[in-house]
C-alpha cells in the first residue's frame, strides 16, 4: 500500500479493494499523499472534512495516537499504520514517559499492551489517564494475546472495569492495524466526537440568559442548566428524576397539587406536547423559597424516531419578561427576613480610616462609585461585587451573601485563610498538641516581663576571624565526597554529612548544590565568593542549637534542590527563581536562638521590639543575611548584578524568607490549594505558575514543605529530627521557668511530655493536608508513603507509652538519643569567621584585618585600613 509523509512507496504493495489506491510508478510523492487523502476522507466522511449533527457542524479531526507497552516489533506495527493514515502518533516502552507525553499532548487515542513488564505498568497508566482532566474524552485500546482471549472467560471484562474502551488482539501486521485503526476511527472515535458536541451543547445551555430544562417524556427532568438552578435555587441533583409538574404550573393560581399531579391546564399542555405541538405561553415556577416566578415559556417535544413518539420535552423559560398579572408575578413569602444592603466606600487616598467606618448601612448610591477616589482597596472591590451581585436575589442567596460580608468584615487579612478549630476538634486535641500549636501558629503580643535583651541584626557588627582553609573541590575527601554524590536523594543522610564534614555540613553541601543548579553564572560571581559567602553565613548559625542549627539549613537546602528538579517545578521556574530558593532555604533560619518568637517577645528581645512583634525571628534572619552579604566584596554574592535584578532578587528573597512563619502556615497552604484548584477546574494547570503572583505561591509552597520536611524523610532522619526540635523545646521550657517568663508550651517539660504524641498532632494539623496538596502538584509518591508510615510508627510508639505508662528512650541506629538539658553559652554576639586565602584587598585599594573583640561587649568589628 502506499505510504506517505517520505515513506517508501511500493507499488506490488498497494491494495485493490474498493476503498484503496493504487500508486503509478513516476508519481510524486505529494500527487500520492493527494490521492491518499481523497481517498480516505471520501470513505471516512463522504468527501468533506466536516460532518453534521442536526444543525451542528463539527469538522473533522484526526486524533493523535499514544501507544504504550513491551513488544517493540507490535508497537513499530501500529505506529505504521498511524502512519499511513497521516496520524500523528508517539510510542513508549515506559509508564512515566508514556504519562509525561499524555500530559503534554492530551491524546485523544491511547492503544496500550495489557502486560506489566520491567518499567511499564498498563494499569497505572490507565488509572493515571482516567484520573486526568481529559480522562473521559479519549479512547483507551488494549492489546491482549490470544493465548488470554481464549482461555479466559474474563480477560475482556477484567480490563473493561479497569477502564479500557475495547480490547482487540495482538497482531504484527501493519495491514492488520491499519484496519483496526480505520474501525475505530469510524466507530469509537466518532461517539467521541458526538459526546464532546453534547458538551458544547450543554455548555452553550449554560450560558444563556434563559432558563432551559429537560424532561424525558414521563415529565421526569433529565438536565437543567446554571441560569435555572440560580434563578429558581433549585440543585440540579435536587431536581434530576423529580416531576416538574410538581414544580410549575400553566393555572390561574399559585397553588400546586399537594400530590404533584397535573392540572387541568397542565394536561392540557402536555396533550398539544403529544400531538407534536410547540407550546408558548406562561408559566407559573415554583422556587425553592416557596415563592412563584412568571415566566413566558416555549416548551418543544423532541423526538428521535420516524414514528415521531416524545422522547423529551424541552422547557425554555424567559427570564426576562414582566407579565403583569397578580398570580404571574413573583411572590415573596420572606421579604421581611432580609437585611438592608450595605454600602461600601472606596478607600480614599487621603487617610484612611477605620475599616469600620467604610461600612455604612443603607441602599447602594445610584452612582455606585466615588469618582474623586483614584484606587480602592482588594477587600473594598470584592464587597462591592458581592453586593452587587446581591441586587435582584433570592431571599436565601441574599442571606448568604450577607454572612459572606459579615465575615469579611470582622476578619482580618491573614484570618480568612485561617481554619477555625471547631469545637468538637478542641475537645479532641491533648494538651500537648494544644500546645504546640499555640506556639507555631500565634503570632505573639505579649507584655515584655524581663529585662532580658537580645541584639537586633540592626545592631550587629561584623569581624572576620581566622578559621582553617576549606579544600577545594578538586581535593574533596572521598567520605564527603561519596556523600554529596547522593545529595539529589530524598533518603540522603544529612546527619551523616554533619558528622564527616564537623558539623559544616552547610558549607560542603552549599557548594555542591548551588554549583549543580549553576548558581555562580546566574549571580555572575565566582566559586571562591560563593565558598566564603557560605562559610559566613554557617558560621552564624549557633551549633549549640539542637535543632535549629546549620544542618536545618542543609537539610532545608537538599529538600528545595529535590523539589526543584520535579518537572513540574522545573517548567515553570526559571534561574533566578531557583537562585533565590536556594539562598533563602540557606538564610532562613541564620543566628536562631533556639528560642520561638513568642519567647523572644515576652522576654523583651530588642528584635522583638524592633519587629513589633510580628514574625520576630524570620525578619531578622532575612535581614541579618543580608547584612552579612553586603559586608564585604568578597563575600558579596549580589555586587554584580543589574539593579533591576537586585530589586526582584531582594524582593524574592524576603518573600521566601518570611513564608517560614509557621503562624502564616495556612495562609499560604489555603492560597496554593485554592489557586492550583482553580487550574484544574479550568484545565489550565500546565500554564499555572507563569505568572509572577503564581510564582511567588508555589516559592512560598516550596520553601514551607522543605523546612518542615521532616515528617516526610525516611524513619531514621525522622525519628532524630523529632528528638532534636524537642530538646530545643525541652530546653526553653526550662529557660523560661529559670527566668520566670509566660511558659509558651507548659507541656513541653522534659520529664512529662510524650515525643509521640507532639508529633502525631503536629502531622494531624500541619502535615498530612501540606503535603497531600503538594504530592498532588509535583507528584512525590516516596514522600507520602514516607508520611504515613512514620506516622503509624508515631502511634505505636505512643500506645507502647501508654500502655506501658513510661517514656520510650528513641534511638537512631544502636546510637541512643538522650534528652539531656542544652548546655550552652547565649552571648548576645554574631560570630563572622574568616577563611584562610580569603580575597583581602578592596577594588579601591583597601585592606581588611582582623581586630580582636573587646573583652566587655559581645560584638566584633570591621576595621578596614588603606594600603600605603
């Protein structure tokens, strides 16, 4: 048969059935590719590339063509066959990239071996394409053996409850898929088409001003679109199979049949129906309120036979008449039950004062806006929507939008994206998840009761001290090295690094992942001012810290460069995006105390002070980082870029930063679920993240799974992660009574408090939900098994204490973790070590040495010298 698109053409090849051609030897190849088509469009669709269904003209579409499985010489087969057929096809031997091609393509025909073998598994890739947006508008082939076909009485339905569309038996032949493709192109495929031209259909039905339903032709409604279920406040799954008799009438009065019968005028209607007789006139609809709405109505018998029996009838009611007869009009059983709308005042530029006062009761001005205001504010817009989106409703839809403005109005910014604990989940929570998330989600206010101060990063003072040479990469141990080899596993031993590189597990994992991700040639800077830039950064982190110390940064850095490589992240982020991830998961948590914000404030912290106490601790990490940065040429990672780049790349930086306030969690969780869940409902999640706002949402997603990852790592690093946060709260528990301050987390007392039982609520309350939404935007499997295996280790563990009424000591490895008190020195200063061969001279001819600190103050100097 001859091929086309440059394939060989062989004469002795061709067909000659009715419906084939034959090619002359000397014809061109577009003269053959010609014929081709005229042929196959004259025996597909009757010589025109469109075909017609009643009114509608849909054109004709040659769908694009999956094929997925093992047998290499069978898929070749097929994918020949497409061929001839001028389909474009694509064909795989693995799952994931059959799954990457579905998703960028959208197949329309999928044609799948049903044999699991090595990488390929026809299952998922079922269950994974059905499980798509798209899944219900494809067709999914499968391809059995014989041996199976004929010794098993189930094969076929095994695969059809799986969600295969047919299943056909193997074959090497191209001419034998040749002609499975032409019947499924006339049979299957074109039912596709008719059933994606219903749901044009229905979705123009929607949009119309007018209300339409349908009925079977018992009177049994079938279909109503949204402008019915809005007008009339009935749900579709209230209404589908329920009489609309009982719902409307064609009488003189308002009253319906208590039985749902019809009237005498409604027989009637429905005798004409019968007849084959279109029917105008008024009808009488009863809304959910209670209340009638007079409509002037069309109502057509639609039939499907010669024999012209009523298969449906079609309801279309005018919304926009006014007939004026007493019993037409609407009657309004509850008028008296709806409060005045209120009346929103644009923001003024000239002072603006209490919320409170821009609500005023009363009817909306005619004019609608204040034309001397130049902006109004986001929450002003959206409360002028709703209310004008209230004029005109139902009683019950009024009532709610008015609680829609009430909550609104008493709730600050952050608190509409925070759950409410409802009060049965109250009475559930133990004392020690209360607790914990008293301290993680407050955002603390309380009156300083101690002189104890803390130095703001405003006041800090920056020294370089000598600290031994870092090798280069060239001569990196082969322990560390073989190490950092595994650093783009989720399973790779942060604990590990620390204990190799003495616990400068920041600075050696920094340098390998910012030098994978290319970070030096976005910054434009070299290696050696990345390698002293890290060396600073870590050496402010205090090491005395349990937790919060440079290998949480590490940790926190591996997690982001893991999530960055996830294609999906990978498609919409670009350079700068993964640079400003990856410096801040570095920054983030630089000089913690080791005490939360509350403890800071309620311990009259200068950082508090500085702060307002609002997100004490992830202010002054983002601008100590910055300090530190900007401190020195050498150590300078942002000196060469433009100032446009700087702008987005400070910008950025803070935002990421500051997105780690645990008291913000579902701020930004309940952003993200909401923006990705408007994507997918538009199908529109491939292009979700091109936008710089949707950008700055899955940075801050990103940034918030990586540093509580934790929960997600295999159960060794979780176990000893779980220790460690622990002792740092043990330990400020224990400061705070030795101080007599407010105790943030009273539960949290070494000798009482249950390790098992802090973790299950923290994965209760902040875990399970983050981590499902970002599982189902990246895809990370290994994380939630993870996740849910931890956790029923978390609750054994706890039955075993309770059971047992003792404490179990946790363990990592034959290594027991004690949970001894923190011995540590609090000075007040920011350590900033120097490197051995560090860059010292200036551009302008400068010289920086060392100062030693005065023996009374806890800060270090810059003392910078000119060379003579």
């Amino acid at each position: 048969m001859g091929n086309v698109l440059g394939c060989r053409v062989s004469c002795e090849d061709s067909y000659s059935r009715e419906g084939s051609f034959s090619t002359q030897p000397g014809m061109k190849i577009s003269e053959k590719n010609d014929l081709w088509n005229q042929s196959f469009s004259s025996k597909m669709f009757k010589g025109e590339n469109y075909f017609d269904i009643g009114t509608l003209r849909l054109p004709v579409q040659l769908p694009n063509l999956l094929i997925a499985g093992t047998g290499s010489q069978q898929l070749s087969a097929i994918s020949e066959a497409a061929s001839r057929l001028e389909l474009s096809s694509s064909w795989f031997n693995v799952s994931e990239e059959a799954m990457a091609s579905y998703r960028q393509e959208r197949q329309s025909l999928i044609i799948l071996e049903l044999k699991a073998e090595n990488k390929f598994n026809p299952q998922s890739l079922i269950k994974y394409i059905r499980d798509s947006s798209s899944g219900d508008e494809c067709i999914i082939v499968g391809v059995l053996c014989r041996q199976n076909l004929e010794n098993s009485e189930t094969a076929v339905s095994t695969w059809l409850d799986r969600g295969v569309d047919q299943v056909i038996c193997e074959n090497l032949s191209p001419k034998y898929w040749l002609n499975q493709l032409i019947q499924l192109l006339r049979g299957p495929l074109r039912h596709t088409t008719l059933h994606l031209a219903t749901k044009l259909l229905a979705t123009a039905l929607n949009l119309t001003r007018d209300i339409v339903q349908i009925t079977d032709s018992e009177n049994k409604i079938v279909w109503v679109n949204e402008r019915a279920e809005k007008e009339l406040g009935w749900f579709k799954e209230e209404l589908r199979g329920r009489n609309i008799s009982a719902i409307q009438t064609t009488g003189g009065t308002d009253s319906l049949a208590g039985d749902g019968s019809m009237k005498s005028g409604d027989q009637w209607l429905l005798n004409r129906l019968q007849e084959g007789k279109i029917w105008e006139g008024p009808i009488n609809s009863q809304r959910k309120t209670g209340d009638y709405l007079a409509l002037a109505s069309k109502v057509i018998p639609i039939s499907f036979s010669t024999s012209r029996k009523m298969d449906h009838i079609l309801y279309i009611k005018h919304c926009g008449a006014s007939l004026n007869s007493p019993t037409l009009n609407r009657i309004n059983r509850h008028t008296s039950l709806r409060r005045p709308s209120l009346e929103i005042a644009p923001f003024s530029t000239e002072g603006v004062g209490d919320f409170a006062t821009q609500i005023k009761l009363g009817r909306r001005r005619s004019s609608g806006k204040t034309h001397n205001v130049s902006m109004e504010a986001p929450i002003t817009k959206v409360l002028n929507i709703i209310l004008a989106a209230q004029e005109n409703q139902p009683v019950y839809i009024a009532q709610a939008l008015d609680k829609v403005v009430e909550i609104l109005k008493s709730s600050a910014s952050s608190e509409l994206f925070n759950p409410e604990l409802q009060d049965k989940d109250k009475k559930r929570q133990d004392l020690v998840t209360k607790d914990l998330l008293g301290a993680l989600l407050a955002n603390p206010g309380t009156e300083p009761k101690n002189n104890q101060k803390r130095r703001s990063s405003a006041d800090k003072i920056v020294s370089f001290n000598p600290r031994p040479s870092l090798p280069t990469i060239e001569v990196t141990p082969v322990q560390i090295g073989e190490l950092l080899s595994t650093s783009t596993h989720w399973s790779f031993d942060i604990f590990k690094l620390e204990e190799v590189t003495e616990k400068r597990p920041l600075l050696w994992l920094g340098m390998s992942l910012l030098s994978r991700f290319e970070v030096g040639a976005t910054l434009g800077v070299e290696e050696a001012v990345l390698q002293n830039w890290l060396t600073l950064i870590e050496s402010n982190y205090h090491a005395s810290n349990s937790y919060h110390n440079s290998t949480h940064a590490a940790d926190v850095l591996q997690s982001s460069a893991y999530f960055l490589e996830k294609s999906r992240i990978q498609a919409v982020l670009d350079p700068l995006d993964e640079m400003i991830l990856l410096i801040g998961a570095i920054v983030h948590d630089v000089d913690h105390p080791g005490r939360n914000s509350a403890f800071l404030c309620n311990s009259g912290s200068e950082l508090a002070v500085l702060y307002n106490d609002t997100t004490v601790l992830e202010n002054h990490h983002c601008a100590l980082g910055y300090k530190l940065t900007i401190s020195h040429p050498s150590v300078n990672i942002f000196k060469n870029l433009d100032s446009e780049t700087y702008k987005i790349v400070r910008k950025g930086l803070i935002d990421t930063v500051l997105a780690t306030d645990m008291s913000k969690h579902f701020v930004h969780v309940n952003k993200f679920t909401t923006a990705v869940g408007a994507a997918l409902e538009e199908d529109t999640l491939s292009d979700f993240g091109l936008e710089v706002e949707e950008k700055g949402v899955i940075r801050r997603m990103l940034i918030k799974c990586a540093d509580v990852s934790n929960p997600a790592r295999p159960l060794a690093l979780c176990r000893e992660w779980a220790v460690r946060i622990a002792e740092e709260y043990f330990a400020q528990t224990k400061e705070e009574k030795d101080l007599g301050l407010p105790v943030v987390m009273p539960q949290f007392d070494r000798t009482t408090c249950s390790i098992p039982q802090s973790q299950i609520g923290f994965y209760d309350y902040f875990i399970h939900s983050m981590f499902d939404a970002w599982h189902g935007y990246i895809d990370c499997p290994e994380l939630i098994m993870n996740i849910e295996s931890n956790y029923d280790y978390w609750k054994e563990r706890l039955t075993e204490e309770q059971d047992s009424g003792k404490r179990i000591p946790f363990a990592m490895g034959d290594k027991v973790i004690r949970l001894n008190p923190v011995q540590e020195n609090r000075g007040e200063e920011v350590v900033v070590s120097r490197i051995d061969g560090l860059a010292e001279d200036t551009e302008d001819g400068e010289r920086v040495k060392s100062v030693p600190a005065p023996a009374t103050h806890h800060e270090h100097h810059i003392s910078i010298d000119r060379v003579s």
